[in-house]
C-alpha cells in the first residue's frame, strides 16, 4: 500500500509548531491567512488521533505538555525542512523565469518585423538573455539547442513538434501608387510580362522563386515565372526596390506591413490572391516550457495580433 508523500498528521504537526512559534492559535491564523478555528481543528484532531494532548489551553496563555516539548522539537525541524523546501522551489522558478533563450527566424522576418520591437521588449526585462539566429533553412531543434523556432507553412514539414500559430498572411502582388500611375496595373497574372518585375532568388531552392495566384473565374493555380529585371537573393532588397517604384513585386505582406500600412505600396491582383499561410512557433513536443521562454513567446505573440488583419 503507497504511503501518502506528505500525511495529515504531518501537516497537523506543522500547525502546532507555528501555534507555538505565534504565542496563540489567532496570532498563528492571521500569519497563514486562515481561521483560528481551522487552526484549532487541525491540532485537535492531531492530539485526538494521536491519543496524545500537546498544549494546555486557558483563557489567556497557551503551556506546552511534556508531550507537547518532546513533539515541539521534532515540529520545528519539520517546519525549518518545508521552509527550505519552499526556498529551494522559489529559486528553481527563479531561475526559469532569467536566462537564455535560443531561437531561430527567418531572416527577412526577423529583421522587418521583430528586431523593430526587440530592443523595447528587453530593457522591460533584464533577466532575459536573447539569442537569435536567422536562417530560412530547416533547422534541427534538439541538435541547434533551440527553445523554438518561427517558421511558415504547412505543419506536415515538421513531423514531432508542437505547433503554436502566431498568425496567417497572404502572399501579394504589389508596387507603389507611383509606379501604377506610371506604368498602369495589370488586371491579370498574364499582364505581368508588360512591367519590370522584381524576383527573389531562393538560397534554399537554388532557383528564383515562382510567383502563385489562383483564378477567381474557375480557382485554378497559376504559376507565374517572372522574367525579373531585378533579382535579389535578400528578402528586404527586394522589398526596398518595390518601396522605390522600381516595377513590381510578389511578397509575403509581413515583409511590407508599414508601408501597406501607410499606403506607400499597394496590393494589386488581389482577387489572384493564393490562400494564407500560417507563421508557427514549433517546439519540441513534451517538453516543459521555462518561464523565460514563455515570456518571449507571448511577446512575439502579441507583437503579431494586428498582422491578421494587414491586407
């Protein structure tokens, strides 16, 4: 038969040794927030199941019985044993509140959409370490010693993780009003080929990525090659030559929130729009997740409640 980790009787125990600590059972409940007669009760029923009476009761002082100074000793070890239990539990939680946390984004997001925030977020909390490493590569958690990545797309890439969505974004056609002004706005995907397009080269692929719309007349994909006139291997590069009116861009509408934003650049083909893709923080499943963890977690999740409603 399991024995309880931590009886009645003990914890009865506990009660007489602070009554006695106390001077009184009031003054021992207002210490523990509690009733004098829960007080009372817990060591009447140690002595009632016990057979054994531990204090003389009078109207105004409490007497310990030779019982009562031989348990007294043995109480207050217990007592100063829960005290440095409870010492040791405060400091553990301590410690998984301060310390490093290991992470990996990808690199444009990083960039463009925490490290804005980043340097606010830690001044509020020193205790937090940060290391950040950008890499838009699929990334080994357990091996790369991180505490959770950011990554976009499907779930299925990332076989025996948890997942938590952060948020969703679509990919956009776009440029600035200037350029569209200039140049006019193609009404569909096959139009394209008339405007300077600006491409991005994937380092992970080893190809410039394809630009993807579905019809809004019979929801069929169309996969659409740029012929780029600028090509960037740099997510932010790109961006930044788009900003410029420099011809017209396909990029996920994170990568531009403020301009959209302020209206510096617009979506075009937006009835083309592909469906949205959701941003993840994956972590290895089962495991416990430290204080300081989850501080920067809420942080970024926070940070990113207004990117649903972007575009």
């Amino acid at each position: 038969m399991a024995t309880p980790l931590f009886s009645s009787s003990l914890t009865q125990l506990l009660w007489f040794a602070r009554i006695v600590e106390a001077g009184s059972f009031a003054e021992a409940a207002r210490r523990a927030g509690t009733t004098t007669s829960a007080v009372s009760k817990a060591l009447s029923r140690f002595e009632s199941q016990h057979g054994v009476r531990l204090l003389h009761r009078t109207t105004h002082a409490l007497s310990l019985t030779e019982e009562g100074e031989r348990m007294l000793m043995l109480a207050r070890g217990l007592l100063e044993e829960v005290s440095q239990v409870e010492s040791a539990l405060s400091g553990i939680e301590g410690e998984g509140a301060s310390g490093r946390v290991r992470i990996s984004v990808p690199s444009s997001f990083g960039r463009a959409c925490i490290m804005p925030a980043l340097p606010a977020f830690l001044a509020a909390h020193p205790e937090i370490s940060l290391e950040m490493h950008f890499s838009d590569a699929m990334v080994d958690l357990a091996s790369g010693g991180f505490d959770f990545v950011i990554r976009s797309g499907p779930l299925e890439a990332w076989p025996g993780h948890s997942a938590r969505k952060l948020f969703s974004f679509p990919w956009v056609a776009c440029a600035t009003p200037g350029y569209l002004a200039q140049h006019g706005e193609p009404a569909t995907p096959f139009e394209l080929s008339a405007h300077s397009q600006i491409g991005f080269w994937n380092l992970n692929k080893g190809r410039a990525d394809a630009w993807r719309f579905r019809s809004p007349e019979d929801d069929r994909s169309v996969r659409w090659e740029p012929a780029s006139r600028y090509l960037f291997d740099d997510g932010q590069a790109a961006w930044q030559m788009i900003r410029a009116g420099c011809g017209i861009g396909w990029a996920p509408a994170w990568l531009g929130a403020s301009d959209f934003a302020s209206g510096e650049v617009v979506e075009i083909l937006k009835e083309w729009r592909t469906e949205r893709v959701n941003m993840w923080v994956l972590r290895l499943e089962r495991r416990l997740t430290p204080r300081r963890t989850q501080t920067v977690i809420d942080f970024l999740t926070g940070l990113f409640l207004p990117y649903e409603s972007l575009v």
